[in-house]
C-alpha cells in the first residue's frame, strides 16, 4: 500500500515518463491480478514459468498493477 501513495503523491506526468514496473519474482504468487489492471498491455502471462513478464516499452509507469498486487510483488522504478 506504500508504494499506491507514492505513486499518488509523484504525479501522473512524473510517473508516466520517468519510471517503470518492476517485478520481485519470488513475491509473485501467479494470481494475475496485475495483468487486469493494466491498461496498456505492458503485462504479459508466461504460462510455462506461472510467471509474469513486463514489457517496458509498453510500461507507461502508471502503478495500476502495483495498487493491483496485494503481495506487494510490483513496484515502480526509476528509467534509465
């Protein structure tokens, strides 16, 4: 829930040009819940690894999936 508000308190624009999803795979338990709450397909569904992969060129680092994921697997970091 952390990461939500600062998400919130960085600001959409700073957000969508300056950061990117991040994935701690051991925290990933396979629900997919990230997957519905992307809005820009930038989550991809890896069956053979129940695992999820994240295109950053898509990423437009909104924190939708990380508000999304209740095992805190996702978070948001910095471009570059």
């Amino acid at each position: 829930m952390e990461q939500a508000h600062r998400v919130a308190e960085i600001g959409v624009d700073e957000v969508a040009l300056g950061f990117v999803a991040l994935l701690e795979e051991s925290q990933c338990d396979g629900c997919r819940k990230c997957l519905r709450s992307c809005n820009y397909g930038a989550l991809i569904w890896v069956s053979a690894d129940r695992m999820i992969l994240i295109d950053p060129w898509a990423c437009t680092g909104c924190g939708a999936c990380v508000t999304a994921c209740a095992r805190q697997a996702l978070s948001l970091q910095a471009r570059g």
